[in-house]
C-alpha cells in the first residue's frame, strides 16, 4: 500500500513518512514543469502545464476527451492533443490503446489515460495519506491504475490494450501471449463476481481467460474461464494470473 500511495520514485516511496513523501513530490512536479520540460524546448507557461496535469489526474482510468480540457484551458483540441503527447513521451502518462475486433458492436476508438506514477497521481489530486486516497471519489480508477502497471511490468507486455463497446461492455486490460489473448480486469471490491461485461469479452475478443485481480486473499473460481486472483499473486507473472 506504501507504493501504491507514494508510487515509485526511491526518494517518494523511501521517505520517513507520508508528509516528507509529499513534499518530495511537490517538488518534483514544479521541477518537472520548469526545468525537465523546458530542457525539451517547451516553452509553454508551467502554471498552464501545471493546470492540464492536474486535469489529467482527474481523467484517470477514464477515456480521453480532449474537449472540456481543451474548453477549460483556453487552448484548442490538437493542442490539448499535442500536451497529452508530450506526457506520455516523457513517461508521466500512458495512454492505453483500445483493441479493435470484426463485430458489428461500435467500439471506443479513443485511449484510456493513466499518469504511470500513483504518487504523482495522489499529489495532484492533493491527497496526502491513504486514508484520503480511500475516501476520494477516483480510488478505485487510482488503484486500477497502479494495477495495471505492475501488471504490463511484471507481464512483460508490449503491446497493452482496452477493449469497450458504445452499449458499456468493458475490460481493463487485454494483450496476446504466445498468440493467444488475455484479459484481465481490475476490481476495488471484496469479492468480485461475473458480469455481463466479461460474458461479451469472453464471446467476442475469443479470450483464453480472463482474471480478474482484487485485494482479497483467496483466489476462486468465477467461471470455468474466469478466476478471482488476488494482487500478491501478480508477482508471479503468467502462472500466478492464470494459473
């Protein structure tokens, strides 16, 4: 829960307690925004920066959605565009890319937006100790999202996707391996069951499995293709999701 609170950054995730992690990572934003981003020739004003980062924070987990950013900052959609572009060139957001299947379901055709580091993520969402985390409206987003890293980390994957229809089918994460798609989905909950959502992935992506990781510590079975896997076990790669 440390890393998932102050993320990965050694001097973060290292600090004697919550409030110098804090402040390590205030400081990091503003010489991220003044000095890192400038060194790459951007000379857009930090504050402004600093505002569209922030933004970001409020959109994570969720699709991306240039329009109000755009309309709130003043700026037009491709520039909205441009900045997402530059995070995610520096590491600080991922955009996760929708999979695309031949069914005559409409699906989402734009990313998914996570800032890679939860630290960083809690720090512009101004939450300070884990106890603000859990009782903040984005904790289950913030913690799919740390999820989610680990698992394209440890999983070695280099190819992640979404999958999401226009009629609300979803999964957090699908990827092939030795030709054979995967999903995983990422529950906040203390005993996650089967959903129509996972039906329609099983059907229509031609999942091999699906696992769908929680914070409990019993794994189960949901379905004959769909087991209940808890976080810890994502350490041991394929085998432990997958089993």
């Amino acid at each position: 829960s440390h890393l998932w609170l102050r993320g990965g950054f050694p001097l973060s995730f290292l600090a004697k307690d919550d409030v110098d992690s804090f402040k390590w990572r205030t400081s990091f934003i503003k010489t991220f925004l003044e000095r890192d981003l400038r060194s790459q020739g951007i000379s857009i004003p930090s504050v402004t920066l600093h505002r569209f980062w922030a933004m970001l924070a409020n959109s994570h987990g969720q699709i991306w959605n240039a329009a109000p950013i755009a309309a709130s900052l003043g700026i037009s959609e491709p520039t909205a565009r441009k900045y997402l572009d530059i995070f995610t060139g520096l590491f600080m957001v991922r955009q996760l890319r929708p999979w695309h299947v031949n069914i005559k379901k409409r699906q989402v055709k734009s990313p998914k937006i996570y800032l890679r580091d939860t630290g960083i993520l809690h720090s512009l969402l101004e939450l300070k100790t884990e106890a603000e985390v859990l009782r903040h409206q984005l904790c289950g987003f913030s913690w799919e999202g740390f999820v989610l890293e680990q698992l394209i980390r440890i999983l070695e994957i280099d190819y992640p996707y979404f999958w999401a229809t226009h009629q609300g089918a979803e999964i957090d994460l699908v990827f092939n391996n030795g030709g054979r798609m995967y999903g995983v989905e990422i529950k906040r909950s203390d005993a996650p069951v089967m959903t129509p959502s996972m039906v329609n992935a099983l059907e229509d992506l031609k999942l091999e499995r699906i696992a769908v990781v929680y914070p409990g510590n019993r794994r189960y079975s949901i379905h004959k293709k769909v087991d209940a896997v808890p976080f810890a076990e994502i350490l041991n790669g394929m085998k432990g999701l997958f089993g």
